[in-house]
C-alpha cells in the first residue's frame, strides 16, 4: 500500500513538472538543451541520473556481482573517475564551446559542421535512431517487469504505466522538465542507494564482515575456470567508462550547461553521485554470495541462471516495506531519466538532423518543436511494440547499441574536439570503422563477449581517424577557424 501512495505521488509530480516545463518551451534550442541555461547541479544530476538505469540496478549489478565477486568494484570505480570525471574534465568546456559556435545542437549537427560534411549528418542520425531506439525498448522491459514482479500486475499494464507517464512530461516539457525531474530522480537515487547498502550489508554482520563473507563465498561459489579474465573485467570497465564519452545522450549534458564556470562544480557533484550509484548497486550486487549458495539462485524456465532476479529478490527479503518502495523509487527514477534521454535524443536524429523545419515564425515560435513533441511522442509508442514484441531482430540490436553507438562516434567526436588536422573522410572512416567493427566482433566472439566487442569497436577508430586524415584533403580553415574560435 505504502508504494502505491508514493507511486502515484511520484507520478502526479512528474506530470506537475510537465506541465511547468511545457510553459519555459517556445524554440526548439527550449525543447532540447533548455535554452542552454541549466546551472551546474542540474547538469551534473542529469548526467548521473541518464548514465544509471534500471539496467545497472536490476540487472548488470546482479550478473557482474555474481560472476566477478568483488572486482565488480572496479566497473564501479572506473565509472565514477573515467565515465563521470573524467568526461567533465576532459569535454565539457570544448563541447560546450564548440557547439555554440557552431550554433548546433546534436550529435550529427556537430559532426556535419566541424568536418564540413553535408552527408555526415544524415548518416549519424540513422546510427542513433537505429541503436538508441531499440536500446531505450530495452530499458522499458527491464522496467516493466520489474513492476509485474512489485505490484503483481500484467506486464503489458506496467509498461503503458511506465511509458505513458515518461511520454507526458518528456512531451509536454522536454529538457527543462526532464532536467528538473532529473534532480528530483537523482535526490531519490542518492538517499535510496546509500539506505539500501546499509541495510542490506548490516544484515550481513557489518560492512566489512560482509565483504569477507563475499570474497570467501566467491571462490566456493564460482570455480576457477569460470571466473573472469583480466581481459573480460577490464573490457567491461572501460566500455562502461569510455563509453559515455560518445553516447549522444550523454554529450548533450554539456551543450545544456549555462556556462563554463559552473563545470568544475558540476564535475564535483558528477563524481560524488556517479560513485555514490555506482558502488551501492555493484555492492549490493555482490552481497548475493552471502545470502545465495549457487543451488538457491533464482532460474529460468531453461534451468539458466535468471541474474535479473537476483537483486529484486535480495532486496525484498531484506528490505522493510517502506525502504522497499523508496527503492523502487529509486530503480524507477533511473530508469525514467535514462528513458527520456534515449527518446529525446533518438527523435532528435530525425526532427533536428533530417527534418527541414527549423524556421521560426514573426512571432518567434519555432515550428520544428511541434515536430519534436510529435516525434517525442510517436518514439515512446514505438519503444511500447518493440517492448512488447521481442523481435529478433530487436533483440540483437539492444545488445549491440552501446558499442554501435560509441564505436561510431568516439573518435570522430573527441578528434574534432582536440585536433584540426582531423579530416572529412577520417570523420567518415571512423564512423564506419566503429560500426563495422562493432558488428564483426560481437558476431565473431558471441553475445557472451560483447563488452569485448564494443571496447574493440571504440579503440580501433582511433587508429583509423588519424590515418585517413594524414592522406585525405584538410578541412577548410573558415570552418576551423569558427569552430575553435575561443580554444
């Protein structure tokens, strides 16, 4: 009862917030980054609250915590120094000052004008709707049963619940609703991480009788052969840290920010709260070798081990009924964060990169915006059948969109950021170089090594960027010039 009332709570506030944002929107740069006026708190919490998704807490912290014990402590903290800090550090100030020189708002905009290429653009654009879409599908199912599994309704009810309450506020108030949403999200997951490691590990005898009880019990309940390589752990680390670097979603945290000043506060604030979420889903994600022996690990119908069931399973034996409903809170704000993310960068590719419409009227209304809630709107229902009805097809590319996706555009983008000598067609060949690597790799080596796959698919366009561009035309100097005016 207690999760019901603060669900619909929760729920009424987020449309409240909707509806707010919806009266600070007129232009479509109000639409998508917020007017370039959020303050270093807000982007901080909105890049922690779009890195973690219910994809960490349901179930990437319960497999990695299972199979790599402990050093699943690393992927925690390489997110936090590599995927949080590091990225603030290093992009922050040059994607927000290159973008405004630009005047671009997008990934592919970025692209298309810092390397002068018109067809850039639209080629990007398909990358992120034909990765990024599926990938949010992804987060939507995650959800949904998590949801069935709580309140013990059908999972087709969770997901129009879920989908229809992220669709009303990201519509109605795009990046100025989703960022104020964000630090609402983020205030939940903060309290409700630190709260459930503390109960959870208590229960366990203490902090640190716990983290023996978890590397003793690990070497009972994973036999040598199958534990991870060092190979395996550090490609999980770093597609999970590196990564972040070229997703979309993520970059256009720092096209929002109001100015360059307010980064180092907002790199503090990033760090703190990514390692915060970090390290208490992947603690609690090992703590299953104290309170599960390998015969008691929840299954699937084909006798595999069910790893999504883990953690809602430890935490409902374990947690009393209101901290439980504040971590369902907490799963269900990283989730909603990560989703309206995903959905407003996904239809961006196609109502900012390949819609011709971003005209404004006398009246300084921007008549693209109809098109972006339209589109907004129309990628939730999407996400909804793609949930719905596991395709194949769909499955597939949910499991290769994050290395697809940063393969893509690392090293096109951070190249562009940092060196002049990058060319038109480097900016190609790495594009494809990433993709097809990506691809190669995950088919070559197995879903079971796709963090493998995706590391291969980010490192390799490094290479080729800076080959292609040592023998392929320089850009054209009026294009550098007002792309790193300031730099």
């Amino acid at each position: 009862m207690i999760s019901i009332i603060m669900l619909v709570c929760f729920f009424a506030l987020m449309t409240g917030i909707g509806l707010w944002g919806m009266g600070k929107t007129r232009t479509l740069g109000d639409f998508f980054l917020g007017g370039r006026t959020m303050g270093p708190w807000i982007s901080a919490i909105a890049y922690g609250t779009s890195y973690f998704s219910a994809v960490l807490f349901i179930g990437f912290a319960g497999k990695q915590g299972w199979l790599f014990g402990l050093n699943a402590l690393w992927i925690a903290l390489g997110n936090s120094l590599i995927g949080a800090m590091g990225a603030w550090l290093v992009l922050a100030k040059r994607t927000r000052r290159m973008t405004q020189n630009l005047d671009t708002m997008t990934m592919p905009e970025f692209l298309q004008e810092r390397y002068g290429a018109k067809h850039l653009k639209p080629l990007a654009a398909a990358i992120i709707f034909f990765f990024l879409l599926p990938y949010s599908a992804s987060v939507f199912k995650g959800l949904g049963h998590l949801f069935e599994a709580v309140f013990h309704i059908s999972y087709d009810v969770a997901l129009l619940l879920m989908i229809g309450f992220t669709g009303i506020y990201l519509v109605l108030g795009g990046y100025f609703a989703i960022a104020m949403t964000d630090l609402i999200q983020g205030a939940v997951m903060f309290i409700g991480a630190i709260a459930m490691v503390m109960i959870v590990y208590a229960r366990g005898g203490g902090f640190v009788a716990t983290l023996k009880q978890i590397a003793q019990n690990y070497q009972n309940h994973i036999p040598s052969a199958a534990q991870p390589s060092v190979l395996t752990i550090l490609s999980v680390v770093f597609m999970t840290s590196f990564g972040p670097w070229a997703l979309p979603q993520m970059v256009q945290k720092f096209y929002a920010i109001k100015d360059e000043l307010m980064i180092k506060r907002a790199t503090v604030v990033t760090t703190v709260f990514s390692a915060v979420i970090g390290f208490s889903a992947y603690l609690v994600g090992t703590s299953a070798h104290v309170f599960f022996t390998p015969d008691k690990l929840p299954k699937t119908a084909s006798g595999a081990i069910n790893f999504d069931s883990i953690v809602p399973i430890l935490l409902t034996q374990l947690l009393p009924e209101l901290l439980l409903a504040v971590i369902l809170l907490l799963v269900l704000s990283a989730s909603m964060s990560t989703l309206s993310s995903l959905v407003l960068v996904s239809s961006s590719s196609v109502a900012i990169d390949l819609y011709p419409g971003r005209i404004e009227t006398e009246s300084g209304k921007d008549k693209s915006i109809a098109m972006m809630r339209f589109l907004s709107a129309l990628f939730v229902i999407v996400s909804y059948f793609i949930s719905r009805y596991q395709f194949d097809v769909i499955v597939t590319l949910m499991s290769l969109s994050w290395g697809a996706v940063a393969g893509s555009f690392g090293a096109a983008f951070i190249y562009g950021l940092f060196w002049k000598g990058a060319t038109k067609a480097g900016a190609y060949a790495g594009l494809l170089s990433g993709l097809i690597t990506e691809i190669f790799f995950f088919y070559l080596l197995g879903p079971a090594q796709s963090p493998l796959a995706a590391s291969l698919a980010m490192l390799v366009p490094f290479v080729v960027v800076p080959l292609v561009s040592i023998f392929t035309p320089k850009t054209d100097k009026i294009v550098l010039d007002r792309a790193y005016k300031g730099l």
